[in-house]
C-alpha cells in the first residue's frame, strides 16, 4: 500500500508552488514594467532627437534660403546623402539601427545612410512601421509652417534587447534564490514540526497501562485538537479498563456463590447414605446448574451490549409483533408460576433498531416480572403509539421497589434487600444498556397493579411517524 506523503513535503510543495506563482507573477509584471517604461524613454529620446533635428534643419534651410535670395541663382537645392564612408569617429553596434529623414517643401533633403528615399510614416506623431523587413518605431515632426518635416526611427530589436537584459538582471536573483528558500522552508518545517515530533515520541513510549492526559500547555495551538482527542480517548479507555476489571471482579464474585453452593451439594450427594437425600442433592445440583447457566448467558450478553461498543445495524421493526412472540415464549414459565399474561397494543408499532436485541429486552422485562410477581399475580405488557414516540410499559402485581432503591435497580448485580425471587440482578442493567443503544428513555415507578412499572421511550420509525401522522 503506497504510503501518503510526509506533511513537511506536502507543506514544502505548497509553499514552493506558491512561490513559484508568485515568482512568475512578479516577472511577468516586472516585464511589463520594463517593457512600458523602455518604451516611453526611448519614444521621449526619439521625439528629442526629432525636435532637435527639426531645429537644426530649419536653421540650416532658412541660412540656405537667404544665400540663394542673395545670389539671385534659381537652383533647386540638392539633396544630400551621407554615405557610411564619410562618418568620422567611432562607431556604436547600434548605428544602423537608427535612421532620419529630413524632408522640404521641395522634397527630401536629408537622410541617414539606412533611410530610405521614400517617407518613413505618413502624417506626424508616433506609428510603427517595417524597415528592411523588420519592425520600427518612428516619430514624424513639421515645422510650424510645415515647410520641414523630420522622421527619426528605431528599430524595435534594441528595444527587446534592453528589455530582455533588464528583466534578466531583476529576475535572475529570484530564480537563482528559489533552492535557498526551499532550503530554508524545510529546515523551517521540520523545527515547526517538533512538538509534534515530541508528542508522537511520548505517546509511542508510554505504558500501555499509563492513561493520564497529555499536558496542553507544550502543545502548539494547532495541535491542541489533536492532543484534546487524545486525552478523551485515554479518559474512555480508562473507563474501560475500570469497566472491564470492575466487571470480572462482579462476574467472579456472583459466580463464587452459586459454583460453591453446587460443591455443597455434590459433596450432600457423595455422603448420602440413602436415595431419597442423594435425588434430593441432585435436584439441587441441577438447579444451581440452571443458576449458573442463567447467569453466564446474562454475563455474556451483557459483555456484548457494551455501551462504547459499535451500534447494531438499525432497521424498521414491528415491536408489537415482538411482543406477541415474547408473550408466547414466556406464557409456560407464567402458566408455571400462576401468573396471568396480557398484553395491550393500540395497533401496528415500528421502531428503527434491532430486532434480535429488542427481543432480548422484552424478554428480559417480562422475566423479571414473572420471577418477581407472586402466584396468582397479573403481569401487563402495554404498547403506545404518541406523534414520535412509542411507550412500552410493564406492569407487574409484585413487591415492587421502593423509590429511593429504583436508581440503584438498573446497576449490574443489585438485588434489594429481603428478595427472595431467584435471578442475576442483570435483567434490568441489560434493559437499561438495550435502551440506550436504541436512543431512548427508561423509568422505574409504581404500577397500578401495585408491584412496578418498567417504562420505556423508543422514538417512532420516521416513514410510520409521518404516516400516523397523515392519519
């Protein structure tokens, strides 16, 4: 099975992926920066360098104009070329790259060794246009009287070029800086992660049988979810354990006496001098092994209704037909003890729960009113349909017991004082443990048949609720 990754390298991803975006952000911003702002100097430098042209042009022309006023000659002026060869001084990569055109009313008059005899652009202003097949920028500027119109223009290559070597220079420090950060980023991580480093090593070394709570004051904030868990699980499994070990010491005990009680017996038995005292020890042999038998299977089901335990799968259930059933299964030890059976039901009753486990707690309810309800008694099993809920009662005509014992009544083992009435003191703990898991309410109180009143509360199946109450 293929391990999922460590929260540092996850974290360290993250984090680097954010970055990265935002590396690649800030460079496309820092290049449209670069290329806007290196656009508007070098316009601002070609438009200087038109007005400065145009000044001397203009200066130049009208000088010219007044020698040929003075001369009386009728020449049109010549237009003047200045080849390559003819330049003095040194020489810059990026020479042929510019070029101008200074143009008269008469036509062209000047243009650099790169210009070509036609117009660069028409009209003034800035525009882009194709020089030699490559792209270029030029700017157009006229005289006042329009009798001078100047062109200066770049190629757009010098302009990517310092583009690109700005870009370069600003953006290289960050992407030679990003196996640093990561660097830095997963020492940084990995000292973040000590306290939960630390606390996973406590909980590793801890004894099994050592359930105290983590401290939370070492705890980071975001781990104190973590660690509140913890110490919630450690506080249920203690009461677990105390469950488990005060559980095996209850079973030991209650088993102590009737294992004992079937000693005494078998020893009655092996010293009987006749057959009529041995029949009688065997009889008690096969009670007390009825006993016992009764309270392992009240011991085992009580174990396996443990109340942290997962719940049962819930299903629609017709507790009145349980009820019919746990009648007839009880109606031979009722008949036994002369006891009358009855049951009341206002109709169809559905719960959502377990079927075998509420068969159990019927059961179990309908034992104890028959063991406890003496000859001649009535024992009521009553069913009510309310809005949400079902109430189940039992009644019984028996002894009953007394308010201030009923709280106790439903703890394991409790028998109150003076019963005579063999059992397990588990009937009403197993009830109770039934009753939860089923998310619903027990009672104790007085019957009106004079003995005691089981109550309990189930909350209705919602497709019937909703059905009774549509009728």
């Amino acid at each position: 099975m293929r391990r999922p990754p460590s929260i540092r390298r996850r974290l360290l991803i993250t984090l680097l992926g954010v970055v990265t975006l935002a590396w690649l952000a800030t460079s496309l911003l820092v290049y449209l920066d670069a290329r806007h702002e290196t656009s508007e100097l070098f316009d601002a430098q070609l438009a200087q360098s038109a007005r400065v042209l145009l000044a001397i042009s203009e200066h130049e022309l009208q000088e010219q104009q007044a020698y040929r006023a003075r001369d009386g000659s009728p020449r049109r002026a010549e237009t003047v070329h200045i080849p390559d060869l003819e330049l003095r001084g040194p020489h810059h990569e990026y020479e042929h790259k510019l070029a101008f055109q200074v143009w008269s009313s008469e036509g062209l008059a000047l243009r650099s060794p790169n210009a070509p005899a036609q117009p660069l652009a028409d009209g003034d202003g800035f525009s882009d246009g194709r020089l030699h097949g490559q792209p270029w920028r030029v700017v157009s500027l006229s005289s006042p009287d329009s009798s001078i119109r100047v062109q200066v223009a770049q190629s757009l290559a010098i302009r990517g070029e310092l583009i690109g070597a700005i870009s370069q220079r600003l953006l290289m420090p960050l992407l030679l800086s990003l196996p640093i950060l990561a660097l830095l980023i997963w020492f940084g991580i990995g000292r973040a992660l000590q306290p939960l480093l630390r606390l996973a090593d406590d909980v590793h070394r801890r004894d099994p049988d050592y359930l105290a709570p983590l401290p939370l004051d070492q705890a980071p904030e975001e781990s104190r979810p973590l660690v509140e868990a913890l110490n919630h699980l450690f506080a249920r499994l203690q009461q677990a354990f105390e469950n488990e070990r005060r559980f095996t010491a209850d079973a030991a005990h209650e088993l102590r006496t009737p294992l004992a009680a079937l000693k005494v017996q078998a020893q009655v038995a092996l010293g009987a001098t006749d057959d009529e005292a041995r029949r009688r020890a065997l009889r008690h042999i096969l009670q007390g092994v009825d006993r016992a038998s009764h309270l392992l299977t009240q011991l085992l089901t009580l174990a396996r209704l443990d109340p942290d335990g997962p719940d049962t799968e819930a299903l629609p259930v017709r507790l009145d037909t349980l009820a019919d059933e746990a009648i007839a299964e009880q109606a031979e030890a009722a008949r036994q003890r002369q006891v009358q059976l009855e049951l009341e039901s206002d109709g169809p009753a559905v719960v959502t729960g377990n079927a075998e486990t509420l068969r159990l707690l019927l059961r179990n309810l309908l034992d104890n009113a028959i063991r406890y309800t003496p000859p001649g008694g009535r024992v009521l099993l009553g069913i009510n349909r309310g809005r949400d809920t079902l109430r189940l009662t039992v009644d019984d005509s028996g002894p009953g017991i007394p308010p201030l014992q009923r709280q106790q009544a439903v703890q394991r083992f409790y028998r109150g004082p003076g019963v005579q009435a063999e059992g397990s003191g588990l009937g009403l703990s197993i009830v109770q443990r039934i009753v939860h898991r089923h998310h619903g309410r027990l009672s104790l109180d007085t019957s009106p048949l004079g003995g005691l009143r089981v109550s309990i509360t189930l909350p209705r199946h919602a497709a019937a609720a909703s059905a009774s109450t549509r009728d």
